[in-house]
C-alpha cells in the first residue's frame, strides 16, 4: 500500500499517525498494540488530520529509535522501519506484524488495538492469549536466563524441603530446578521466576498481591505487595493481620491476643 493510500484512509485499527518522535512512549505502546492485534503502521511525521508535516530524522536517530523500542518491549520489537521522501519532507514508516509468541508487553503493560485506540489488556486476556497462542501451559513458558533466578532461595528451599519431607534431595540448586521441571537448557520458566526469581516483577509485572482496608465502603488503605510468590503470602499474611484490630487481655502469666 502506498503511503497516499495509507494518509487517505486515515487512523484506524491498523494505523497510527505520529507527528514526531517526541512521541516515543505512545509510538512503542501502538506498537505493542498492533503485535498483539492485527499488526500494523505508524507514520511519524504526519498529523491527526493526514496533513504530511514531514520530520528531520537520520541514520542514527533511527538506531537509537530501534533500540529504545526493543528495550520497553518484552518480548522485544524489532520493526521493520523507512524513511520515505514525500514532497521534500521525510515521513517515518514503522511497520509490525501480529506475533505468533504474543502477549507483547511495552513499558511492563500489555495493550491490545480497538478501533483508534490503545487499550490495556486486564489479567484474563493476557492468560488466555497465553494459551492461545502457545500449546504449552503458562508455567512452562521459557522466559529468561537463569541468571534471574536467586539461587539462595533454592537453597533455602532444598533445606526446608529435606527437613519438613525427611528425606535427602540433591545439594545442586541447578539440578533440583531441573528435577522440579522449572527450568530446562539453562533457561528457566516462568514458574521458575515466581518461585526463586531476583525480580519476578521485571518479566511478569502483573504477579502480585494487592490488599486494602475499607471502613464504610471508603478504602483508607492500599498496598501491592510484591516478590516471590511465598514472600508474597508471608508479607501478605503480616500485613494483613497489622491491619485488624484485636483485643489483648492478660488470663493469669499468659498474654492473649483476638482477632476481629
């Protein structure tokens, strides 16, 4: 298609106008947008109405623009990017096409394309273009390297394992992820990242808990509570219990405490 017949039929579920690069962050959310739509286009250098406005851009503009994309983007963008001479004024074309290893995240969000706009996919939509797009169940997706997992919790957690089960597991944090099946080919999954990752947020930002305290349908208090996801039931539980009140009262030597 050429880029009159892209200007002439105006913005839509598969294309975006841009006036400049200064733009960026709403330019890399379309683009997720698109990869896990139908794909699409984004002129830069063109205004909300189609009027070619033209931008000043160079070969290492474009660089910089291709490896910010691929930085927010997770898994990363690489789109197909021309510049394009219309007139005398050079016009952007960024062109992606819907993924097969979709959802797309852009900036730790995923957003989907509707009509004209971006807009944020919620947990169920992720899980279930999860599954639809992969023959594999969630867990099990390969996600990183296994230098995102905290090998410390592994060991800890081997320790507690060989006491509470009484019996001997292997003193290799490496080999016990494997016999667990959460990592395989030193690379480790997303059930990996949740249990012993560094930063289980940075690959999978929407896995925490978020709690709050509501006193005649009013919330006084909010908080997300991130981590693995047993320092989330941990920290989760203490905070949850802070945030009741109870009543203490002394039955001969001994202090006793009640919940609400």
């Amino acid at each position: 298609m050429s880029i009159y017949k892209i200007v002439r039929k105006g913005e839509g579920q598969r294309i975006e106008f841009k006036k400049s690069l200064s733009e960026i962050r709403e330019i890399i959310e379309t683009l997720c947008a698109f990869s896990n739509t139908k794909g699409g286009i984004i002129l830069v250098g063109v205004d909300d109405s189609g009027r070619i406005i033209g931008i000043d851009i160079g070969r290492i503009s474009i660089e910089k623009l291709v490896l910010r994309i691929a930085r927010e983007t997770n898994p990363k963008i690489y789109p197909d990017i021309e510049v394009i001479n219309i007139d005398g004024k050079k016009v952007l074309k960024i062109s992606v096409e819907e993924r097969f290893d979709k959802p797309v995240f852009a900036f730790g969000v995923a957003y989907k394309r509707v009509g004209r706009s971006n807009v944020k996919m919620d947990r169920d939509e992720i899980f279930r273009m999860f599954r639809e797009s992969r023959e594999i169940s969630f867990e099990d997706m390969e996600i990183c390297g296994l230098e995102e997992i905290d090998f410390e919790k592994v060991e800890k957690f081997i320790v507690k394992a060989m006491k509470i089960r009484r019996t001997k597991l292997p003193l290799n944090p490496k080999t016990v992820l494997e016999n667990l099946g959460v990592v395989r080919d030193n690379t480790a999954k997303i059930s990996a990242i949740l249990l012993f990752g560094k930063n289980p947020q940075k690959y999978i930002p929407y896995a925490f808990i978020k709690i709050g305290k509501f006193v005649s349908n009013k919330i006084i208090y909010e908080k997300e509570v991130k981590g693995d996801i047993i320092e989330q039931i941990e920290k989760t539980y203490a905070e949850i219990l802070s945030l009741i009140k109870k009543e203490i009262f002394i039955e001969g030597l001994r202090r006793k405490e009640i919940y609400e």
